[in-house]
C-alpha cells in the first residue's frame, strides 16, 4: 500500500515538475512577465496623466515604478513554485534555493525604496537611499556567499541501500505535493484579500512557516533510513537555517538584512564543517 502511494505521487510530480520546466512554459511565463510590466506601466502613465481613473487603485499606478514592483512580486511567486520542485531533489539545494528568494525579495525591497523618491533632492530622498543602499548590498552579500556554498556542497545518499534512497527521495515527492497544495491555497487567499481590500498580501511568511514544518518532517523520514549523527544534524541545521530566514522575512529593516546574511553564513559554515568530517567519505554528488 505505502510502496503504490509512493510510486503514484511520484508519477503525478514527474508529470507536473515536466510541465512546469518545458521550455515552452519557460517562454509562456517570459513573455506574460513582458507583457505584465508594458501594460502596467501603460496604465501607470494614463493614470498619472488623468487619462483614467483606478478608485481605490489610483495611490498605487500613480507611482510610475509600480510596475517594477509588480513584476517582481510575480517573479517571486514564479520563484516559489520553482522552490517547491527542488524540495525532492537535495536539502541543501532547498535551503539554497530559499536564500536566492531572500537576495530577491532584498532586491525587489530595494527597488521599492526607490518608487518613494519623489522628490530628488538630497535631504528629502537619503532615508529611501539608505534603505535601497542596504537591502542592494545585502542581497549581494547572500549572494556572494551561496556561490561559495554551492561550490563547496557534497551530497551523500541518505543510506548504503538503492531501495532506501529511493524511497526518501519518493517521500519527498510525496510532501512536495501537499506544499503544492498549500501554495496554490495561499495563492487564492492573497488574491481574495487583493480585489476585497486592494492590497496585496504576498504572503512569502506564511510560505516559509510552511517550509519550516516541511523540513522537520523531512527530518523525521530520515531518521527512518539512517541514524547517522552527521547526516541527522545537517539535515537539522537546515531547518534551523530556514528558521532564520523566516524571521528575517518578520523583523523591520536593517534587521531582516542582518539576520538574512547570518542565515547565508550559518549554511556556509555548515557546508564547510559537514564536509570536513566526512571528508573520508567517497566524494560523489549524489542526491540527498
């Protein structure tokens, strides 16, 4: 019974993980993403220039750089969805992947900093620039130290035995579809909170808490397939890594880009240091 579950959730995520990175849908998404930011930027000009009126949408087009947020806000969701189809592949793929959303959602506030210029004399725009100077650097920081990290990264199978391997990785599978189903539930909630109040939620948090439950049970599965003090931590200290990031996405400015580059450090430190210990084991990039 457990083996046909299994074997069916994997078939329904091979389907849609086949879909989602076809290059005919990397294309759909390109080009909607294109199209999104000239027709909001449109929009933008012909309510600054009074030419239509929005309601209750007007103090947002009536920024002209709304369209760049809006642009980046869907890629992050597009973003999102891609994390969900690494989940299955790696733990520390995962968690590297969640950091490149951080550096994201860093630049995006970054340029949101900028939409709050209006007027660009020194005085009235060096709090905005401050801001954007910080959030622009951290997410550079992060990004800088993924690259190290993913250079050094090892993957060592959760077991000896083919079958157990493959089974983790199947259960994985397995989870990832239910946070599909979570995302797609958030995704209706935002949207139904965006035409009740006009204001878009982008609940990146909740996804993250989400993440953070995930990751625990993913712990727990491994304790089925190995009681191995170094694998069991590892896979503990990225929960904890996603932990951090999940508070950097709560805490006000400054601090969310602290406690961002002290998640990147901390996975880091943790690559370098399971690597040191198992330095004697064979050096093959195998999935985890």
């Amino acid at each position: 019974m457990k083996a046909s579950i299994l074997n069916f959730s994997e078939k329904i995520f091979k389907k849609l993980k086949t879909v989602w990175e076809n290059n005919t849908t990397n294309k759909i998404v390109s080009k909607s993403l294109v199209f999104i930011f000239i027709i909001s930027t449109i929009i933008s000009y012909l309510d600054r220039s009074n030419l239509v009126s929005l309601g209750s949408w007007d103090e947002y087009f009536s920024n002209p750089f709304f369209a760049i947020e809006i642009s980046f806000t869907l890629l992050l969701i597009l973003e999102l969805l891609s994390l969900i189809f690494v989940l299955p592949k790696s733990v520390s793929q995962s968690v590297g992947k969640q950091l490149e959303l951080l550096s994201l959602i860093f630049i995006r506030a970054a340029f949101k900093e900028f939409s709050h210029i209006s007027d660009f004399s020194w005085t009235h725009m060096t709090p905005s620039v401050v801001n954007m100077i910080f959030y622009a650097f951290g997410a550079l920081i992060i990004f800088v130290i993924l690259g190290f990290t993913y250079k050094l990264q090892l993957h060592t199978p959760i077991s000896n035995l083919e079958d157990d391997n493959k089974e983790f990785i199947q259960a994985k599978k397995l989870l990832t579809l239910f946070i599909l189903g979570a995302f797609i539930i958030i995704g209706i909630y935002d949207i139904k909170g965006l035409v009740n109040t006009g204001k878009y939620l982008n609940s990146f948090h909740s996804f993250y808490t989400i993440l953070i439950f995930s990751d625990i049970i993913i712990v727990l599965i491994a304790l089925r397939y190995t009681l191995n003090y170094y694998k069991i931590f590892r896979y503990s200290a990225f929960v904890v890594a996603t932990i951090f990031i999940r508070i950097a996405l709560s805490i006000k400015p400054f601090y969310d880009v602290i406690m961002g580059i002290i998640a990147a450090v901390f996975v880091l430190l943790l690559t370098i240091a399971y690597n040191y210990f198992l330095k004697d084991l064979p050096k093959k990039r195998l999935k985890d």
